[in-house]
C-alpha cells in the first residue's frame, strides 16, 4: 500500500465554504477513485489549511485511477471549477509505510 498526503492552503476566509463543496460534491465523486483515509483541517500552526490521506495499492494504481478522475466530467464541472478559485496552492506527497507503521 502507498498513502498519499494531500495539503492545499484556501485563501483566508474560505476554509468552511471548501470544506463544505468538498463533503457535499468532491468527496461523493473522488471515492469512485480513491480510498479516503483521513481528512483534517488546521487551527494551530499554519492556518486556512486542509490536509487528506488517501490509499492506493501502488503507483501504477494511483496513477490509473488520478488519470479516471481527471477525465470525469462530472469531477471536473462540478467540483473543480468551483474549488480551484478558492485554493492557494496544493502539495502532493507520496507515502510509504514503515514495517512498524500501525497502518501499512
């Protein structure tokens, strides 16, 4: 398994407005894709951020399945034309669990 961390900084003030288009539209769509492992926002540290975990079987998985959402019309009208507005910027890290990792 690989576990990819997700962090995107919203402008300030739209942080409830993006979590909310995320649960109500984004999240119903992208688990057609991807397994959600946990999704957090921040109040300490640095602010106006959501950060997410997803699970893949491999690379090879991830790739296939980014590449199905990508090409989702319904992905890519609904949900992304309205979040991209409301995001600084984004960071994608890929995972790979230790042999003593609670989660593998």
């Amino acid at each position: 398994m690989i576990y990819e961390m997700r962090t995107y900084s919203i402008k300030v003030g739209k942080t409830q407005e993006y979590l909310k288009l995320f649960e109500e539209i984004g999240l119903p769509l992208i688990t057609k894709y991807a397994k959600l492992v946990g999704y957090w926002y921040t109040e300490i540290g640095e602010l106006n951020q959501v950060i997410h975990v997803w699970e893949y079987e491999s690379l090879d998985t991830r790739a296939e399945r980014r590449r199905a959402l990508y090409n989702d019309q319904d992905w890519l009208e609904n949900f992304i034309s309205i979040a991209l507005p409301l995001l600084e910027k984004q960071e994608s890290k890929i995972l790979h669990a230790t042999n003593f990792s609670p989660i593998r």
